[in-house]
C-alpha cells in the first residue's frame, strides 16, 4: 500500500524555514519555532529534513542559488567597474526589500554560534571566504585582461569590495535607509576609478 502523501509543500516549507532563520539565526530558531512557521509536527520536520541543522543547511543552499546568486551574475560581467557596480546594486536591492531587510543571509544567520555549533559556524565561516575569494578572482582576471592599471593589487582589491560588501549587509540589517547606503556605494566606485586603466 502506498505511504500517505505528504501534507505540505517540501519547496514551500523550506522557503518558510529559510527566511525564519535569516532573520532569527541558526541559533535564534528553535525547533518550536520551526514547528510554528512551517504548521507541521517536529517528528515530520526531521523525516522530511534530517535535523534542524541539515534544514538550515539546506536553507542557506537555497538561499545562495536563488537569492544570493546576484553576486555570481554581476561577476559575468566583462568590465570590472561594472561587474562591481552591478554587484553593489543588486545587493542593495535585496538587503533593503521592504519588511525585508535582513542583509545576507550567510553574513548575518551564522556569525557568531555557541560551541556545541561549531560544525555550523566553520561551514558559514567557509561560505563567506568563498564569496570574498570570488571577488579576489575576479579582481585577478581585470587585471589579466590589461582592465586595471599597473600598481593595482587585485588581491586588497577584491578584500576591499568583499569587506564593503558585507559591511552593506550588516548596515541594511541595523536599519540603514536604501539613500544612506547607496552613497557609501558611489563613494566605493568611486574609489575604484583610481584603479581602472583609462580608455
């Protein structure tokens, strides 16, 4: 006889789970509160996911392929001054959605965890450095493909756009209006001229 099928929308539940921990945290969610927001049992919660952290695992997977996919597209961009420009619009975007503005779910979910999460921190640790290494790469390219003048760094390049970056996120959280952050943005690329080979 076939199993009972399952009473919720697996997509659903983790779209749910995932905002819920974006702006609770890994360790500001309960399972009670899972258990809350999703409107099923825990014991349906561990069979369709595994455990609380596999669930927020599989959120910040989500996250990264849908929502936090923005800074891999602006990176396709040929021209470094608008890879980066398109990078800081799309962010400012979706850290300042109305009701929203929860920055960067991978800078803000799992900062800071308690010991018995360390497993949970180090994988978001790795998350961040992977993004700012992107940058990194990015910065490294320009600079092979004769867009950045001689003395530029790539590398404090790419670690200077990935700091401005998060700090983005962390400013989008603590309540910074959308016209504050977008002149720290015009002052960053503006910055960048400086660096940029003049055609």
């Amino acid at each position: 006889m076939a199993g009972r099928p399952r009473e919720f929308d697996r997509e659903e539940a983790l779209v749910k789970a995932r905002d819920f921990f974006w702006l609770h945290g890994y360790e500001g969610t309960s399972m009670s509160d899972l258990v809350e927001v999703l409107g099923i049992a825990s014991a349906r919660i561990y069979k369709a996911f595994g455990s609380k952290e596999a669930l927020f695992r599989e959120a910040v997977n989500h996250y990264e392929k849908n929502e936090g996919n923005f800074a891999l597209n602006a990176l396709k961009q040929k021209n470094i001054k608008d890879a980066i420009s398109q990078l800081f619009a799309d962010a400012l975007a979706l850290y300042t959605q109305a009701n929203h503005s929860y920055g960067c779910m991978v800078v803000s979910a799992a900062s800071v965890l308690g010991e018995e999460n360390q497993a949970v921190l180090e994988w978001m640790k790795e998350q961040r450095i992977a993004r700012g290494q992107s940058l990194v790469d990015r910065f490294i390219q320009a600079k092979s493909d004769g867009q950045l003048v001689a003395e530029a760094d790539p590398k404090t390049l790419g670690q200077y756009y990935a700091l401005v970056l998060h700090g983005l996120s962390v400013q989008a959280r603590d309540g910074y209006s959308k016209e504050e952050l977008d002149q720290v943005i015009y002052f960053a690329l503006k910055n960048l001229d400086q660096y940029i080979v003049s055609i």
